[in-house]
C-alpha cells in the first residue's frame, strides 16, 4: 500500500546530520523516522500547552 508522504528539504550541517545519523542508529531507526518521531514529539507537547491544531485539508 503506497502511503501519501510530502517530502521536505532539511538543510543543516555535516556535524549535526552525523550526530542525528549516530542516534537514529542507536534507536534503530533511520535519520528520516528519527527526524519524524522528533518532529510528532514537538506537535504533541505544542498542542499539550495549546491545544489541538486544527487544519482545514
């Protein structure tokens, strides 16, 4: 089943994308899925203190 993902184009330095590199490994994860745990981690701690983004898609 093909999933319906939008891509994104991250720019950051070497260091910082070896060290994400580093922990995603570590997790065993890819940088992406680390990236996107990040990234839900962040949405659902924002809408803890706020409250639910509601989006009209």
């Amino acid at each position: 089943m093909k999933k319906d993902y939008s891509r994104f184009t991250l720019r950051t330095s070497p260091t910082l994308l070896n060290k994400m590199q580093y922990i995603s490994t570590y997790y065993g994860r890819t940088k992406n899925k680390e990236i996107e745990q990040l990234i839900k981690k962040h949405v659902k701690e924002f809408e803890n203190i706020y409250g639910e983004i509601k989006l009209n898609e």
